[in-house]
C-alpha cells in the first residue's frame, strides 16, 4: 500500500526546494515508488527488543533485526549525536529501504531536544552528487512515550533549519501510523514554518570557531588572522555576542555575515554541540557557495574528524606548535 499524503512543507535551500512531508502508512511495506534511501528509526539506549506495538517489532516481522544490524554498526555516533548507521541493506530489497539509522537520544538527553544533533550528524553520509529521500517515524513517541506535538514540532523546526540550509535531502517523510489523532498532528505540522537561508552578505572577514577549553590558543589565532594581509576583522563570539542575546540566532547570524570560517578542531571541539553546529553550517556553505571553511587541526581529534572534514583542506597542528599554527594561518587562502 503506498503512503497517503497528508501534508507538505516546502523549504526553499536558494533556487533548490526541498520537501517535509507529512504521511499516514506502513513504512515496513514500501512500494519501489516510496522507496527510502536511509529509514530513521528511534530505541531506548541499547535495547532492540521487538514489541508488538514498535517499528522494530514491525520490522523483525519483516525479517530485519535491529539487534543484529546494531551488532555490526557501520558508524556509531550515538556519543556525538545521538545515533549509529547501519551498513547498506543489500539483502532486504523487499523492503524498498537503502540503510537505516537509529536515534536513541536518551543516552544524552530529551529525544526533542537532540533531533537537531541527528540531522547535523546525517550530513557526512549523505551523496554530495545525490540528494536523498529519509523517512521516519515520529520518532521516540511509541514505547518511549513522548509527547507527540512536541516531537512533531521539534522534527519539523530541526529538518526545516538544516534543509534550508543546503543539507542533502530532497524529501524527509514523516509517516504516521492510521490512528484518530492523525489530523491534529497534520495541523501541528502544518503550522510549522519553514525558514529559508539567509542570503550570504559579507560584513565580516573570519568568523573564529572554537572550543572554550581552547580560548588561549583562539586568542592567539585571531592576532594572527589579524596580521593576514586579507584580514582586517575577526569575529570572536565570546567577546563579539553581548549578554542575553540568542547566542545560537547571533552565531547563525555571524557566520553568514563572514567570508570565511577558521575552526580550531580539537577533541573538546567536537564533544561540543555548538562547535559542531557552527561546523556544519560553515561545511554546508562551503559545499553550496565554495571555500569557506578553513579547519585547523589543534591537538589530537579522533577518527571522526574524516567523516566531518572530508574534501576540505586541512592544516594539521596536531602537535599543538603555535609556531606551525600562526604559520598556517598566515599561509591560508582568505
């Protein structure tokens, strides 16, 4: 049975528009027309059990086990945010889905307060050439009992914001199981808005990320971005932000405003959520309108800085030398 439109947001990412859908069906039986290139499910941290009423019970009916995908991760993120992906589905063509992803938000908190962190980690395994089609549930509102318009309008303001903003996905489908609540969720949806991206206005010559831990170091990097024959004015949130503002508003605000982006990356770096929102919008920009961001690798990262940093040229300072630092800010292409 395919799935029966209920509504739509459309979101504007510059010339491109991209789609939030909402849908009443099965997203255990897809036909080749609604066909997912990844399937986002939610689980309590760890526990794969397949109840009766959940879409892994669903699912394990259908001959795919969570338990044995989670066994053999392809990338685990659930540390920085919030899920781990399965490999490929080679063998469950029935199935009509590419690969999934699991959200088990409970490891760090509130499943409607780190859907954000989701749609930001996705961005490193979606096709650059590809834009692709995700469906979901409404995540965590089953057996974890969440309350349905608050993951309703949490899903739809992170998916709009990240979309708009260039993340590869042509269509995110919300797909409800039949039930009498349907239509007062399709107006919470309805209500959402979606918000297109800022048009790039250059005010600012460097936006300067980094960790707090990093502050003496971010210090020094900005007198050196400073000494750029380029660089006339360097954005320091932490001195730039005034008191009671929305630093997150003032952040997204600050860096479409720069004409590039320097990133201390260090491991602190990227336990941060800020520091990785303020990557992932710098890494969207450099896809969509060309050399932006201009990571520094500062001190030891681990092996997820490839799956963030890929393609971009990257000046390495693992060995945390100032000297090579302020050699290789010298040295950048701003």
């Amino acid at each position: 049975m395919s799935l029966q439109l209920l509504a739509q947001i459309d979101v504007k990412d510059g010339e491109t528009t991209r789609k939030v859908s909402l849908y009443e069906g099965d997203l255990t039986w897809l036909t080749p027309d609604d066909r997912l290139d990844l399937l986002i499910v939610s689980a309590f941290p760890g526990d794969y059990l397949p109840t009766p009423s959940s879409l892994i019970g669903a699912l394990a009916r259908r001959g795919l086990s969570m338990a044995e995908l989670a066994a053999d991760k392809a990338h685990d993120l659930r540390r920085q945010c919030a899920f781990w992906l399965s490999h490929p589905l080679d063998g469950f063509s029935g199935l009509n889905i590419g690969r999934v992803a699991c959200f088990e938000s409970q490891l760090r908190g509130p499943p409607a307060a780190l859907v954000g962190d989701l749609f930001r980690g996705l961005f490193p395994f979606l096709d650059p050439q590809k834009d692709a089609v995700v469906g979901m549930p409404l995540l965590a509102t089953g057996d974890q009992g969440w309350v349905a318009v608050d993951m309703m309008s949490a899903l739809v303001d992170a998916a709009t914001h990240w979309m708009s903003r260039g993340l590869q996905i042509s269509e995110l489908k919300i797909v409800l199981r039949p039930s009498h609540q349907n239509q007062m969720l399709a107006e919470v949806f309805r209500k959402s808005s979606a918000g297109e991206a800022a048009p790039v206005t250059a005010k600012t010559d460097v936006f300067l990320s980094y960790s707090s831990v990093d502050a003496d170091v971010a210090a020094q990097t900005e007198q050196a971005l400073l000494r750029h024959p380029n660089v006339s004015e360097v954005f320091n949130f932490r001195s730039d932000i005034q008191v009671g503002q929305s630093w997150q508003r003032e952040i997204d605000k600050a860096i479409s405003e720069a004409r590039a982006m320097v990133a201390l990356i260090s491991p602190d770096y990227l336990k941060s959520p800020e520091c990785q929102e303020e990557l992932m919008v710098a890494r969207l920009r450099h896809k969509r309108a060309g050399p932006f961001l201009f990571p520094v690798w500062w001190r030891g990262a681990d092996e997820d800085i490839a799956l963030w940093l890929e393609v971009i040229r990257l000046a390495d300072c693992r060995e945390a030398n100032l000297g090579h630092l302020r050699q290789s800010v010298s040295q950048m292409p701003l």
